[in-house]
C-alpha cells in the first residue's frame, strides 16, 4: 500500500517509489504533502541541515546566527558581536565593558576595559592604571597622573597633591607653596616663598591675596613689595605705610648723615673733649683708647661684612628657598650689612618701585657720593695745612669704605639684569630679580645696555681700582719683609717692616688714606684686599652666570670657596693671629652653608616636618656659634693678659665704650637741636645724668 511523505518530504509525481526531502535549509510540517511548494525556508535565526527529514528549523545556538531565510547552517556572530538565540537572527554589539572574540560577550578581565559598544577585544590599561566604573576608559591610581595626549600614566611631581585618583594634566591638584603656568603645563615650580601661593586646581587663582604674576612673586594692584626674592612680602598700601615710608627714610637719611659728620667734623672731636671736660684725662685716654680698639678690631667689621654680604645673596644666586628660620636671620643680617634700605621699605605705595628704578638708585647714588668725596679729596689735596691733610686721609677712607659696602649688593643687582626665567609654554621670560618685568621688551634691552656699562664701573672697576692704588704704592706698603726674614725670626721681621710702613704713613697723607685696604694685612700682603674682593665678587655677582639654579652651580661654588679656604690657611694675611683664625672660621662656616644648600637642592636635608626644623635651627647656629666661640677664646685670653698687668677690665673697656656712647649721643643732640655742648658736659640746657 502506499503510504503518506513524512513532514519535511513531499511527492509531486505519482507512482513514486519514495518522497522527496525538502533539502538544507527548508522544512515542512504538513505530512503527505503533494508539491514542493509545500517546502518553506527556515526563518532567519533557525537553519536545516537535515537532507533526509525537515519538518522543522532548529534554533542557532548563543553566540553565532543565520541572517537570510533558508540558512542551512549557522556562523559565528563577526567580533564585537554575539547573539542570544532568539529568532531574529542578528548578532547585537557587546555592550561598553564586554568584548567578544568567538561570539560570546564577556565581561573585560581585570585591568583592561572596552570603551565603546562592538569590542571584540578588552583594551589592557597601560601601566599604574586600572579601569573605571563605567568601564570607558582608565584612570591612574595614587601618585600618578595622565598626561591626556598619549594616555600614559606619569609619577606626579613635586608640589602636587598624591591623595586624588584618575587625576589628568589638566586637573592635577597643585599643593600651597608651588605654581604652574598653566592646566597643560608639566612643569610644577616652587614658588619662592610658601605664602606666596595658595595651591589648588584653577591655574589662574593658585595665588594668595596681594600676589600675582608668575610664581606669585608679583604684588597686586594695591599692595606694595617689601623685601625680595624668598623674603619678599606684599603690603597693603594705605595712609599709615605711606608714612611709615616717608619716616623711615628720614630715619636713615639723619642716621647717615650724624655718623658721617662723626667722622669728619672736627667740631665733632672739640665738643666731646668739651663734654667731658671734668675728667679731662680719664676722657682723653677713653678716646684714645676706644678710637684705637676700633681700629683694632676694623678687620672683624669687614670679615662679618663680607660673610653676611655672602650668605644674604645665596638665596638669590641659588634661586633656592632656604629654611625660614636661617632666611629671616641672613636676611637682616644681610640687609643692614649691604645697606639694603629701599628693599625693606614699601615704596610702592607711593611712587613706582620696580628692579629697574632699584638698578639705577643703586648704582647711580654710590657713583654720586664717590664723585663727592673725590672732588672734595681733589680740593683738600691743594692746601698743605695738617688739618686739612688729616680730613683728606678721612675723606678719601670714607670713599674707599662707601665702594667696600655697596660693592657686592650693587654687583649682584647688576648681574641680575642678565638673569631671565623662560617658562614652559608660550608664557614669556620674566626677570628673576623682578618677575613683573617681561625681559622681551625694549625697555629690558636698554637697561641690559646699561647694566653692562656699570659692569666696568663696579665688578671691573672697583677691583681694578684698589690694584693700581695699591701697585703704585707698593714699595711703601712692603718695605722689604721677606728680605727681613732672611737675617731674622718672621716675626722680628714682620715688626721692622711694620715700623718701617708707619714711619713711611707719617710723611705720606696719600699712603695713610688707602688704610682701609691694608693696614689690616702684613706688609708683603699688601695685595690681599684685591683677592677678597674678587672671591667676594666670585661669590655672588659671578655666580649668577654658572649654571643657575642648579647644584652644578652649588658645587662651583662650593670648590671656589674651597680654594679661598686654601689662600686663607696657607697665607694667614692678617697681622693678628685671631683675625686669621677668625677669617678662616668665616670661610669654613660659608663652606658648610653651601654644603647645606647642595643638600637642600639634591632633597637631604629632611623626609619630615621635624627634620627640616633641626635642619633650619642647626644652619642657623652655624652662622654664629663657631665664630663666637673664636671671639670668647680670644677675649677670655685677653682678660687673662689684663688682669696678669693690673690693669682693670671695667676701665679698659666699659668706661671708654660707655664714654662714647655719650659722647655719640651728645653730639646727635646738639644736630637735632642746635644746642652747644656746655662746659659742665650737657646739652642744651639737659643735665649730664639725663643726656
């Protein structure tokens, strides 16, 4: 009998022996059926591949499909694809955070992430990064930081904050105390004083109130810059700091004047003799003797000078932020020690006060007062009266002092005309000594011209000067001391040849005036004063131009200090043996603050707050405990040699002291007030017990 086609097989023909299969691809249901017609094509999603019976398509399985009708096998879903096996038989795009690779979408593994949708492979973070929450990209992890161009994780610098995560260029948290130029700016600086800046994200607000400009080191409209560099603050103006302004300048103008007049009045010397008249001998002999001690110890005036001229300038030269407690105390130091007087003084608040007007007042006003006191030497030098042979001796060591003071500040702040700071970026090249001034300018150019002339007339100059004056009197200062030595002891020789230099002072007015710049040294020594001052010069103006801002410039000069150290010790210049230990001690104390400063540029001088405390006290005794403790040894041995005489240590020293202080205030009594000096020694009318 003939029987029924199975469901998937039909017969258009009779007397057929077997049923036709629907073929790949196809199906039918329906039994017994009679054309082929009756064979339908799978659904997309569904595929046949059973030639001999189709009565129905079978589903694709998850992660591949069949995208056409009367598909007889499924494919693999193309990457970043996958499919659940539902009957629309379309491969959907992995989701952000998946991939797929064979047609299934996973989950990224750890420390990789899929940014976008249809991923067919897990993008792996770079290194120190992991992925976000949303898995659209990477973020760093703690102390790390990305650049936004290539992506790549960066260590943070110093001077950003290292508790944020995921922060980028643009948003890196800039901590109090440091600066950059801008949010794409890698280079974070350190501003030069803590307060300056107040730190944050916002590039344009990282400065404190009153401060602007780069590394915040510009004071703000309204307010006025006392100090400079690490010491530099910015006042508020107002009324009161005007007149505190116009006081103080007053203050220094009267205390200049009444010392000069000290000095070289001769009125100065009849109205103390007057002063103390009632004690005419004991006065006589506290004059004598206080003036003499003076002399003597003029050598230890000039080390301290030199040392703290020195030191106050590191900071600067370095472009370094020594510790608070050291920089308040060099500072002062070093102010009062370079006459430094408009630094310390807000004189923006009443007239324009930039490096360029400090440049001129600087170095214009010694010229001034030198051309002064050598007009005034020149008109001296024609009358042959003793009188005014001794004034001229006074007038023309008043001028060698005045080049003494001014020389290493003036020479600093010439050279610092020369020192620009370029920042990264097209934010410009601002002068270091002034980071208001844009050293593009024209007006830069000019006093460029002109720092350039007054190097020949300070740095070149002054040096050059005190080598012809000496040179030419040369045979003078050293009547002969070596040759001395060979016929007797060093110090039989030292003696003759010293007695030898004063008798020749006694005759020559012209010798006697360059006292300042030998009478401190031994005669066959008589050049020492230039090498100080060219080690002085090296010291700070030279500096500037060696590698700036960098330990290199430490160490250069670390070894030229070195090579002094070696002059000092193996020449011993001076006369007395306690002013060349006491040099020497100068130069080792200098030696180990540029050691310090090199510690401090390499990071070494503290991991923590307490540290860099210990280290700011300990550099700050440094500046003064070796030198005292030289002085209180030399002195405990000359109270021996006093008491050993008879002689009275009240009388030998506190009486003249006090004398002069007296006698000192007396006569700025009678400048302020016009008074004489009476002859029951007081003034105007006030008694001696008041005055």
């Amino acid at each position: 009998p003939c029987t029924d086609c199975e469901a998937g097989k039909f017969n258009e023909f009779a007397s057929q022996g077997a049923c036709t299969t629907c073929g790949p691809g196809r199906y039918s249901y329906t039994a017994a059926a009679k054309v082929e017609s009756a064979c339908r094509n799978c659904r997309p999603g569904k595929f046949s591949p059973d030639e001999v019976r189709a009565s129905e398509c079978e589903e694709c399985a998850s992660g591949k499909t069949a995208p056409y009708p009367g598909a007889s096998s499924c494919s693999l879903c193309s990457p970043g694809t996958s499919s659940t096996g539902s009957s629309n038989g379309s491969c959907e795009k992995c989701v952000i955070g998946k991939a797929a690779s064979a047609g299934f979408c996973e989950d990224c593994p750890l420390g990789s992430y899929a940014p976008g949708e249809g991923f067919a492979v897990c993008l792996p973070c770079p290194p120190n990064q992991f992925p976000k929450e949303d898995q659209t990209g990477c973020e760093v992890i703690t102390g790390y930081y990305t650049d936004g161009v290539e992506g790549q994780s960066i260590p943070i610098p110093t001077g950003v904050s290292e508790t944020a995560i995921g922060m980028t260029l643009e948003a890196l948290e800039i901590l109090p105390g440091y600066w950059r130029t801008s949010s794409t700016s890698k280079e974070i600086l350190a501003c030069l004083n803590s307060i300056h800046c107040k730190g944050g994200v916002d590039t344009t607000d990282l400065c404190a109130e009153g401060y602007t400009g780069p590394l915040c080191a510009v004071c703000a409209s309204g307010f006025a810059a006392v100090g400079v560099g690490e010491s530099l603050t910015c006042n508020v103006c107002n009324t009161g700091s005007e007149a505190a302004v116009s006081i103080a300048v007053a203050i220094v103008l009267l205390i200049f004047t009444a010392v000069l007049a000290c000095y070289l009045n001769k009125g100065f010397g009849e109205d103390v003799q007057s002063l103390l008249r009632q004690r005419s001998l004991a006065s006589s002999e506290a004059v004598n003797s206080v003036a003499q001690k003076f002399e003597k110890y003029q050598p230890i005036f000039k080390i301290i000078f030199t040392y703290f001229q020195v030191v106050g300038s590191l900071g600067f030269v370095y472009g370094l932020n020594f510790p608070p407690i050291f920089s308040t105390a060099t500072n002062i130091f070093g102010g009062i020690v370079s006459l430094d007087f408009i630094s310390i003084m807000p004189l923006g608040c009443i007239a324009p006060a930039d490096f360029y007007v400090k440049l001129v007042v600087y170095t214009a006003l010694p010229l001034i007062l030198g051309a002064i006191l050598i007009i005034w030497y020149t008109i001296l030098s024609s009358s042959p009266s003793t009188e005014r042979q001794n004034l001229k001796v006074k007038v023309f060591q008043v001028f060698l002092t005045l080049t003494f003071i001014v020389l290493p500040s003036v020479s600093v702040k010439i050279f610092s005309t020369f020192a620009c700071h370029t920042f990264d970026g097209d934010y410009g090249s601002y002068l270091k000594a002034d980071f208001s001034l844009d050293c593009t300018t024209d007006t830069h150019k000019f006093y460029v011209f002109y720092a350039a002339f007054m190097v020949f007339c300070y740095p070149v100059g002054i040096p050059l000067m005190y080598f012809l004056l000496l040179y030419k009197k040369r045979d003078k200062l050293d009547p002969g001391q070596k040759d001395y030595a060979s016929s007797s002891s060093e110090e039989g020789a030292l003696k003759r040849a010293l007695k030898e230099r004063t008798e020749l002072e006694e005759d020559d007015s012209s010798l006697r005036s360059l006292g300042f710049l030998y009478s401190s040294y031994e005669p066959q020594y008589w050049w020492f004063e230039v090498f100080e001052t060219l080690r002085r010069l090296s010291l700070t103006g030279f500096l500037v131009f060696l590698a700036p801002g960098t330990a290199a410039q430490v160490v250069c000069s670390m070894v030229m200090c070195n090579s002094a150290m070696r002059v000092y010790s193996g020449c011993k210049p001076f006369i007395s043996d306690f002013y060349d230990s006491f040099s020497e001690v100068a130069q080792i104390q200098l030696f180990y603050t540029m050691f310090a400063a090199l510690a401090m540029k390499v990071n070494l001088d503290g991991e923590n707050l307490q540290d860099k405390i210990y280290f700011d006290v300990v550099l700050t005794l440094l500046q003064f405990m070796p030198a005292l403790a030289i002085v209180f040894s030399y002195r405990r041995k000359d109270m021996e040699e006093v008491r050993e005489s008879g002689r009275s240590f009240h009388a030998d020293v506190v009486v003249p002291v006090t004398n002069q202080v007296r006698m000192l205030g007396a006569y700025v009594g009678k400048i302020l007030g016009g008074n004489s000096v009476d002859e029951g020694g007081s003034v105007g009318g006030v008694g001696d017990r008041n005055l």
